[in-house]
C-alpha cells in the first residue's frame, strides 16, 4: 500500500477532528456529475501488437463524439502490472449524461468489422460504469501520460466521512499538481452501476510523463511526512485487505 494515500487518510481525521468541517466544506470542490464507462481485457501476450492496432481504430470514433458533444473525453491504455486476474489494455471514454455514454456504446458497436477483432475473442473481459463529482482535466490531446490510481473498499456506513477525508486533504494536493501542469487530470470515482460490491472508490490521478509520476509521490510525502499515525486511521475507513494500487501507461487520451 502506497504510504502517501494511507498518509492522507491518517491526516484528513486529524484535521477533521480539530477543525469539525461544516458542510459547506464539504461541498467546495463539488462538481456535475461525470460518468465514465472503463472497458478491460486480459489480452495474450503475443496479440499485444495487434491489441494496439485494434483499439487505435476507435480513436476517430472518439474524436467525432468528442466534437459533437457526445464525450468530454477518452484514453487508451496497457497495464504495467501485470497479472492473470488483471487487464493488459483498456478504454475509458467520459461523458455529462449516460446518454452521451450509451449513445458512444452504440457508436463502437456499429464500427465495421476489423481484422483485428480476432484478438478479443477469447479474451477476459471486464467493464464497469463510474461516477464522479469531483475531478479536473486539462484540454487537449496527449501521449505518453500515466494513470496512477489505487481502489479502496470503504467500511459500510462510512463511505460520507471517505469522501469528506478525499476532499479535504487529497484534493487540494492534486489540484496544485494540476495547476503546476503535474498531472493532466484526477478524480475520485465510485460506481454508478455495482458491478462489484457497493463502496468501492477510486482515487486516480494522471502524470504527464514518466518523471511526473515521482514528482506526484514526492507531493505526497512532503505534505504527510510530519504525519505517524497512519495504519489506524485506515483502518477505521475502510477494509484494508482489499485495497488495490494500479499504473497504467496512456498511450493516447483526448479531454474537451
């Protein structure tokens, strides 16, 4: 477990406990709701080459939903840790609606036939549908970023106190790393649709470049370095034994 995210938990109960957030605090970095739909699949090894070739295609598809208002974004991505329970290559693509995200669903599926279909046939595949009210992204397209994220599961009745901590002690760390031009983008996601069990969130953030993603740990640890007490206030929030740590390498993303 990455000691800068246990180190921001142990650090928002402190503050909470001294300062008692009002809820218009609460709200501060509250935003409309965002849906983003991630699409994964464990490809064999030696289909990587031609996984890249297929999920490239989808890139004008992306771009005209894009344009037309449809998406407010999209990525493709290789996992870098790899494992047999885990993805190689996915998709994302974000939308204001789930309208824009089921109008995109249609638009992929209407694609003409590619020969490079074959490489998903026989491969595990996994898709999920999250939510967020707070995240930003910069305009543009990029190449050669990093998604940087870890999964938690929150101990039943204190999913509102997880998202007050995020909001309180995570948020603004990421949000300067934004403004310094850091990272790209960040979010705290849940799902909108269980396909796993319910408290599950995400906590992602997105460098630039390779360089950026120490500069993102380096933030981290400056910030929580003068803070010891870290494995009881995880402990208390959320189920420790699930929690999960993921990098991805972003091979090219669009935000609006």
């Amino acid at each position: 477990m990455r000691k800068r995210v246990v180190g921001f938990v142990c650090l928002f109960v402190l503050i909470a406990t001294a300062l008692s957030l009002t809820s218009h605090a609460q709200n501060t970095n509250q935003k409309p709701t965002s849906y983003t739909y991630v699409a994964q699949w464990h490809v064999a090894r030696a289909q990587w080459p031609d996984a890249k070739k297929l999920f490239e295609q989808d890139v004008a598809t992306f771009d005209k939903l894009v344009t037309d208002g449809t998406l407010t974004g999209y990525g493709i991505f290789e996992n870098i840790i790899h494992s047999e329970e885990t993805s190689t290559h996915g998709i994302w693509f974000d939308a204001a609606s789930m309208a824009g995200i089921l109008k995109t669903l249609d638009a992929l599926a209407a694609q003409p036939p590619s020969p490079y279909d074959v490489v998903l046939t026989n491969s595990k595949h996994w898709d999920e549908i999250l939510e967020s009210d707070t995240y930003g992204a910069h305009s543009g397209t990029f190449k050669g970023a990093f998604l940087d994220g870890s999964n938690f599961q929150v101990k039943p009745g204190h999913g509102r106190e997880f998202r007050e901590l995020v909001k309180s002690t995570f948020i603004p760390i990421l949000e300067k790393l934004f403004a310094d031009g850091v990272i790209h983008s960040y979010s705290m996601d849940a799902q909108s649709y269980h396909s796993d069990k319910p408290g599950s969130f995400d906590l992602v953030d997105m460098p630039v470049d390779a360089a950026a993603v120490d500069k993102v740990n380096a933030a981290f640890e400056a910030a929580l370095s003068k803070n010891e007490a870290l494995g009881a206030a995880m402990r208390n929030l959320t189920e420790t034994a699930e929690h999960r740590d993921f990098l991805l390498r972003v091979t090219t993303m669009r935000n609006k």
